[in-house]
C-alpha cells in the first residue's frame, strides 16, 4: 500500500526502540522473585514472555544477516527449534535472563545499523513464509516488546504504547480478519489520525476498518486490548477473532 513510507525504516527503528525501552523498563521494575511469577497470558510465567522477546530478537537478526549477505538465513528453522530455545531460555539464572534480553536487543539494534539501502529493500520472508523487505522486519519487531510489555503484568498498559503504534497494531489485526472475512469496524473513540500497516487504515474519524459489519467501539488502546484478545469491552460479549 505504502512500499515508499516503509523503505526507510528510520522511523520503525525508532518505535522498536521506543517499544524496548518500555519492555526493559517493565522488567527492571520486577524483581528476581516476581521474575519467576505469572505473566498476564495464560499458561505463561513472565520468565517465558522475557524469553521469547528476547530470542525474537534474534530471529529478527537472522533476516537482517539475510539481507545483508543475501544468504538464506530464516527466523527459526522448525517450531521446535524456536519453542526449545525459549524453554531453555526460561530456565537461565535471573540475571542471564535479563542479560539476554539487553544483548538481544542491542545486537538487533546494531545488525540494522550494518544495512545498506540495497539490503534494506532485499526479500526475506516470515517464520509464516511471508515474502517481506527486510525493511518491513523492523516492525515485525517493534510489535513483539509493544505487546508483551503489557503482558508482561509488571505496571505497562497499552495506554503506554503511543497512538501510533496501537494504530499500526490494530491495521495488522484488522488486515487478517478482513483476509478471513470477518466483518467488524474498529471505532476508536479518541481520534486517530494518519496511516496505518496491513489492510486497515485509520481515518479522520478515528476508525480501523476491517470490513463492513459489527462496529466495536472504544479508546485505541482499549481496542487493542480487546483485539489482541487480552481485554474485554464494555458494550460488548464478543471476543476477539484470533489473529496469530
Ligand atoms: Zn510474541
């Protein structure tokens, strides 16, 4: 829709940052004891969501040394392989855990920093075997952190993630339910205003549409909670159609 805006990926590099920040802010906030406590999704400790925000890091980093080389380098060779990284990840001493995270993430930070242009635009392609520019990983990134900051039930709520951001999040949600034909329009009730990836798009009126139907009404990120399956809505019982 919009190749040209996301060639230069200057400002996807500054939300990933901005996203990080606020994960590694969340986690200092815990301590080694709540460290090892739940997170806020089901099944899952926080040391898991820590794990795999870090070891999406550098699957993130195998697609940038992709396009730098031009050498097949995927995100994760098998489900298996990603889901024993993670497990083994969440077993480490705290500290290492946290280390991880911080290495990751400025390891990733630094890979994009090695990228032409001409690397930038090369083909790489999802662990869902989509065919991207690299440029387009860098969100693919930024959303992760975003997301399981919230997840992480260390004080981060998506009322922490700029409007931005919850935009884009919510055009990428409202792009894979439109694909399916789901028929909900996202309303948000506190404006919104420029474009957003995948197949939505918010307008002046402040709505995400997915395709004509039931409308859902709510701040963006009220409606990313609900989107993202991780909130409820007043007004409404419905749940959230999956999206991963
Ligand atoms: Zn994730």
């Amino acid at each position: 829709m919009d190749t040209a805006a996301h060639t230069d990926p200057s400002a996807a590099i500054d939300d990933a940052r901005a996203a990080t920040a606020l994960f590694a802010g969340r986690l200092d906030a815990l301590t080694d004891d709540r460290l090892d406590g739940p997170s806020a999704l089901p099944g899952w400790g926080r040391r898991r969501v820590v794990a795999h925000v870090a070891y999406n890091a550098r699957a993130i980093q195998r697609l940038a040394d992709w396009a730098r080389t031009g050498v097949e380098n995927r995100m994760y060779l098998s489900v298996e392989v990603r889901n024993s990284e993670i497990d083994r990840g969440v077993e480490l001493d705290a500290a290492d855990l946290r280390a991880l995270f911080t290495e990751t993430a400025a390891s990733l930070d630094a890979a994009w920093g090695a990228l032409s242009t001409a690397a930038w635009d090369a083909r790489v392609e999802t662990f869902q075997g989509r065919d991207i520019p690299a440029s387009a990983s860098v969100w693919l990134r930024a959303r992760e952190p975003w997301i399981h900051a919230v997840d992480l039930a260390s004080g981060a709520t998506f009322s922490d993630v700029p409007p931005s951001a919850l935009g884009h999040i919510l055009g990428d949600i409202t792009a894979v339910w439109a694909a399916r034909g789901e028929g909900i329009e996202l309303r948000a009730t506190d404006g919104g205003s420029g474009t957003v990836g995948g197949g939505g798009s918010v307008g002046g009126g402040g709505s995400v549409t997915a395709a004509r139907g039931e409308v859902i009404t709510g701040t963006l990120a009220e409606l990313t909670a609900w989107a993202t399956g991780r909130g409820t809505l007043p007004g409404t019982d419905r749940i959230a159609p999956a999206w991963m």
